[in-house]
C-alpha cells in the first residue's frame, strides 16, 4: 500500500511517499526558517501561508520522485495536531480533498506519534515493547510502547520543556533564531564545569521533568554586574549538559521501571549530539541499546506521518464517518488507541 504523508503543524512543509513493500520512494520537505528569523519566532499566519504555496509544489515533487502516478495512492496521511491552528487546516483541507477525489481513505494523525514511531524508518529499527523518550520542541515525555497506538505514560514537563528551555536560553545568550541548534552549536565550543547550574526533578522519585528553573538560573548568570558575554559558551556548555544529565537519569529510571533495555529517542532535541553520547554510554554500560530515527527524520517531516498512515492503514484502520477537515490544535498523545479500536 502506498501512503502519501502531509506535515504541516507548524514551521516545515512535508511530503512524502511510503509503500509497505518497498519502502520510503520520496521524502520532500521545506522549511521556514528564513521566513521566520527576521521576527525571532514562528509567525502563524506567515506559516500558514506559506505551507499554502509549498504544498501543491511538494506533493508533485514527491509523486514524481516515487516514480507514482496519483491513482496508485492507496491513502492520504496528514497531521491533524497538535500544532498551530492555521497550519493544521492548510494541511488538512490538502489531504482530505486530495484523498476525496481519488476516492481513498484520509487518515488524521498525531503529530507526536509520527515522530514516536519514525525511529522504526531506519535501517535497524527497534523492536515492541520500549520506552520512548520523547524530546521536540514543545513536548518532553517518557512512554512505554507496546504497539501502534497503544502507549503508556510515565512522565512528561509539566512546565518547560527541554526544547522550549534550549530556545528560551538562546535567547537570553542573545543568539538568533532558531535557538535550539544554536546554543548546541555554541556549546560544543564551550567547556563545561564553570557554571553551577541545577538538575531540576533529579531526585523527584518520578519520570516526570522541568526546566522552567534552569532557565532562570541561566538568567540570574547573564543578569548578574559581573557577567562576560565572552563566556556565553562555557554557559551554553553547562546549560546543555545539565538538560542532558536529566534526560539521561531519567530515560534509565524508566527502562529500570519497566523491566525494559530499549529506548528510542524521538523529535527534534533527539538530533542533539551531546545527549546522543551520553545515552548511547549509559545504555551500552547496562547492556542496552538506543536507537534514534535517522538525522532527517528528527524535524518535522512527512515521512514519519506517512509511515505512521500506513501502519495504521495496514492494521486495518479506516475513517467511518464522511469526509470532513477535522484538527486538534491541542491533542494528547495518550488518547490514541491501537489501530482496530480506532474510530473516526
């Protein structure tokens, strides 16, 4: 079956092809990011009106690299949220015309579970059950895994996440946007242990995280009469490696939680080099494995949303109701269920 997939949440257009049989045929993506730089910030409307003029153009791309003429779609894929509200319904309208004219199922899907599941893409995918770590921009949270559609909870931020406190911090180091990349970039020039900065919820004998705290302890440095700009790496450097002590510690509280040896680092913050080592020699100390989707497959992509169509769709999954531009601005994860109890 192949699947075309349409991402367009919030500040990347993208489009891609998947087939059961053969594989990802196309991977198409555009992203804003110049758009946006001049305002420091992702513009709604902007977004939204770019992803108009970007997909018509993608979706051609992608046919044309998979080598498909647009009758052999099996279904049409697209995330449904969260993310912006505008962005949402350009994606949505797309996807569910397209798939109405060619009389194929449209499939509405999470955007977190498109990038939960991307790992399973790569060329050594992992395996059911495990522990997922979840670390995009704006969601940060630990999972069990079953299956498709059938996750556990066992904490998330409950105030900044990891990426949100990577942007706010660059921020405050004056770096431009977007943040996140930048202040890693900046800190693998740094040198860490100058900086006393704290580990927030390190020993909250839970799984859940926040960084709200380590933002303003950054503050307090770069506020305080005595402060160097020259120093800005060394304290982009502890900064980062604070986050990733956390992240760290509690990823392998989790896997000791559940009896588990794998763990899958999804979104955008999974691309981080500095957390990447440190998880891969905390896991291969304990005999377990990490896996991480592949580095194109971090950021939003339609990749990830047009595999995660197609598992669906080959579990059996189909839309009861007519069709219908339907969005979830703010949608929880742990309300999907497995592909064959899904309804509308």
């Amino acid at each position: 079956m192949k699947v075309l997939g349409i991402e367009s949440s919030c500040d990347e257009t993208g489009v891609a092809v998947y087939d059961t049989d053969a594989g990802l045929l196309a991977h198409c993506l555009h992203s804003q990011i110049d758009l946006h730089a001049a305002y420091g910030g992702v513009v709604p409307e902007l977004a939204s009106r770019d992803h108009i003029r970007r997909l018509p153009l993608l979706i051609r791309q992608a046919l044309a690299e998979a080598g498909l003429a647009v009758g052999e779609l099996d279904a049409v894929a697209y995330t449904a949220g969260p993310g912006l509200a505008g962005a949402l319904l350009v994606g949505a309208s797309v996807a569910e015309a397209f798939a109405l004219s060619l009389g194929v199922p449209a499939l509405p899907l999470h955007h977190l579970e498109g990038h939960l599941l991307s790992p399973l893409l790569s060329a050594d995918p992992p395996a059911f059950p495990f522990v997922a770590l979840l670390v995009s921009g704006g969601h940060t949270q630990l999972m069990r895994v079953r299956g498709v559609g059938d996750y556990a909870l066992l904490g998330e931020s409950v105030d900044d996440a990891a990426g949100e406190a990577f942007d706010k911090t660059a921020k405050l180091l004056g770096l431009g946007y977007p943040g996140g990349p930048q202040l890693a970039a900046l800190a693998e020039t740094g040198a860490t242990g100058r900086f006393r900065l704290p580990r927030p919820m390190l020993r909250s004998g839970d799984l859940d995280f926040s960084f709200s705290g380590l933002k303003t302890a950054v503050l307090n440095v770069v506020s305080a009469d005595d402060w160097n700009p020259a120093d800005a790496a060394d304290l982009a450097a502890d900064f980062q490696q604070a986050v990733v002590d956390v992240l760290c510690a509690k990823s392998l509280a989790a896997l000791k939680k559940t009896g588990l040896n794998t763990l899958v680092v999804a979104g955008g913050v999974g691309a981080n080099r500095c957390l990447r080592a440190n998880l891969d020699a905390a896991l291969a100390a304990r005999g377990g494995r990490v896996h991480y989707p592949e580095p194109a497959l971090c950021t939003d992509n339609g990749a990830m949303i047009a595999f995660a169509g197609a598992l669906r769709l080959a579990a059996g999954e189909r839309r009861l109701s007519p069709p219908a531009v339907r969005i979830r601005p703010r949608w929880p994860l742990m309300e999907l269920r497995p592909p064959l109890a899904a309804a509308d």
